[in-house]
C-alpha cells in the first residue's frame, strides 16, 4: 500500500505541466504595421499597368518583409471609400526605428515609393498612401 502512495505521488508531481505566467505589469505588445493604399484621384481612363510592393525595412535598407500585390490597372486602384487595408506584424518584434511603405512600378514607365517611418517602440504605425 505504501508502494502505491508513494508511486502516485511521483507520478502526480512529475506530470505536472510547468505554467510561466507573464510577468505583471509587462505583456508582450506585438509590433504592427498597417498598410494603406487608394486614391482620390480620377484615374478611370489610364489602363496602364502597375504594382504595388509593401515593404518594412531595417534603416540600413534591410528587409524585414515584403510583399508584392498583383498586378492591377491604374484605374483599379481603390478610391477613398474602398481602401486597400493590410495589416502586418513586425517580423521578429523588431523594435528598432524601421521605414515601412509601398514600392511601384507603372509598365513601360518607371518605378517610385512611398516610405513612411515606424519610430523604435512604436507599437502601431499606419502608412496611408494616397497615390497620385
């Protein structure tokens, strides 16, 4: 009998699944990026070609993420009403000060950008690009 209790008893505490609780008053925030794209502009006759690539970057240029949109006509960009609304988790909760926007590239034309800025610690940045 005793050989019993003391077997439960071992196998009661050695089972036991190890429970960490966070520790009070610091939570994990995740760092995320919210992308933003539209425009307010008239483009419904233009059927040229564009792509839109989202991009979050270390200052040094480094990518940390990036994303390319299918292609679409220019015409087909989103007006104000309908924005086109990404949202991103920071790979790796990267808190240092990061740039993050779009890149494009317009067929037979040429390529831009869009950079915005994500400040080190911030937790939630919004890059609205309204193309123009």
């Amino acid at each position: 009998m005793s050989i019993f209790c003391v077997s439960t008893i071992l196998v009661g505490t050695s089972c036991k699944k190890q429970i960490m609780d966070p520790i009070p008053g610091n939570p994990e925030v995740l760092r995320k990026i919210q992308f933003v794209l539209y425009s307010d502009k008239d483009f419904s006759n233009d059927n040229g070609n564009i792509t839109f690539t989202l991009s979050i970057q270390k200052l040094t240029s480094q990518v940390l993420w990036d994303s390319v949109l299918p292609q679409m006509k220019i015409k087909d960009i989103p007006d104000v009403a309908h924005k086109l609304v990404i949202e991103k988790l920071v790979p790796n909760n990267d808190n240092s000060l990061l740039k993050a926007g779009f890149r494009y590239s317009i067929e037979n034309v040429g390529s831009s950008w869009h950079w915005d800025s994500s400040d080190a610690g911030e937790t939630f940045t919004i890059v609205d690009f309204n193309f123009q």
